[in-house]
C-alpha cells in the first residue's frame, strides 16, 4: 500500500553556485562522508550532490515531514540502483526511489509503500 509520493528538481547550475558560495557550511548540512566520497569522485560533482538532494527532499515531501538531510544517505545498491540508508524513518516502509538527469536538471522521485 503507498504510504506517500515525494518529487523534486533541483538545478545543477545554481546548486554549483551554493556549493562554491557555502563550501563546507553546506556540505556538511546535506550530505555524508560517504556520499561526497562518492560524488567527489566524478567529473561533475555538482550533479551527483544534487540529484542527493533532490532524493532527499522528494523522501521528506513522501513522508510528509521534514528530515535531517545529513541523517539519511542516498546509496546505489549492488546492481547500481539508487537507494536510501534512512534509520530515522521508521520500520514497516519501503523506500523505492528513482533518479535522474537531463542537460541542467536533476530529479528525484520517492515512492514510500507500507509494508
């Protein structure tokens, strides 16, 4: 049974520009060590760290309630899938969620089902 449904879209040209403008400040507000290990690791940065942050806003918008964004990880599961680390969230629901981007864009969509 569907629980909630969460959307975001987040613009990777003015995400680069608050990464640049807050640095530290931020990163360290929205993501974990592991996921900016992870997006560190690629050409564009700014793209994978805010197509995280559109999973977690989308997770948040699903749930109906706020999160903290550095308390949950978006992951990629063994067949590189994207998924959720999110203790906080609660037993009994499954997290399924989708990413994607497109020239400037990128979206997230979460679809959270009672189990």
């Amino acid at each position: 049974m569907i629980y909630g449904i969460g959307i975001d879209v987040v613009d990777v040209e003015r995400f680069g520009f608050a990464l640049k403008r807050w640095g530290p400040r931020l990163t360290s507000r929205l993501f974990t060590q592991g996921e900016l290990d992870y997006c560190m690791g690629h050409r564009r940065p700014e793209r994978h760290l805010a197509a995280r942050f559109a999973a977690k806003v989308s997770l948040a918008k699903a749930l109906g309630r706020s999160l903290s964004y550095a308390g949950v990880e978006v992951m990629r599961d063994a067949e590189g899938r994207p998924s959720f680390n999110a203790p906080g969230v609660g037993s009994g629901l499954r997290l399924n969620l989708s990413i994607s981007h497109e020239g400037t864009l990128s979206i997230a969509q979460t679809i959270v089902e009672k189990v």
